[in-house]
C-alpha cells in the first residue's frame, strides 16, 4: 500500500475517497483486501500532508465490525493539524 501511495499520495481507483480536503492536509478513506480476512475489506483513514509529503494513519478497522470511520477522530486529529 505504501508503495501507492508514495506514486499516488491520495490514492489512485474507486477504491479511494477523499473525505477532508485542505490547502496542505488531505484525509483519505481507502478499502483494502486482508487475506487474514478471507480477502473481505479493512478500512483505512490517513492525512497526507503536502508540504511535508507525509502520512499519517488515523484509524483501520474492519468494515464487519463498525460502519463508518469515527469522524470525532478526524475532527480531533485536524484541530491539532490546523493549515
């Protein structure tokens, strides 16, 4: 995963959506198969930060076991990250 998104820091596919978008932080929401998991979806949310080109992993969860991504924690996380 990590090799994609040095090429494609907020992804590449249907796979991936943008779910915060600023002038130097982007959240990011992507699926990704886990053969742990009979190859069924894991969820990861991560900031990439522009001007430092780096990323930063907020939450991963089993789409199985919740629904959606805890937004409180992505609010928190983007209060301390202000741009």
């Amino acid at each position: 995963m990590e090799d994609v998104l040095k090429t494609f820091p907020t992804g590449s596919g249907k796979n991936f959506t943008i779910i915060h978008s600023s002038t130097k932080t982007k959240v990011v929401k992507t699926r990704l198969a886990c053969k742990s998991l009979r190859d069924r979806s894991m969820r990861i949310i991560y900031a990439y930060h522009d001007v430092t080109a780096t990323f930063v992993y907020i939450e991963i969860y089993f789409k199985g076991d919740k629904e959606n991504e805890e937004r409180e924690r992505i609010k928190e996380y983007l209060k301390r990250y202000r741009d």
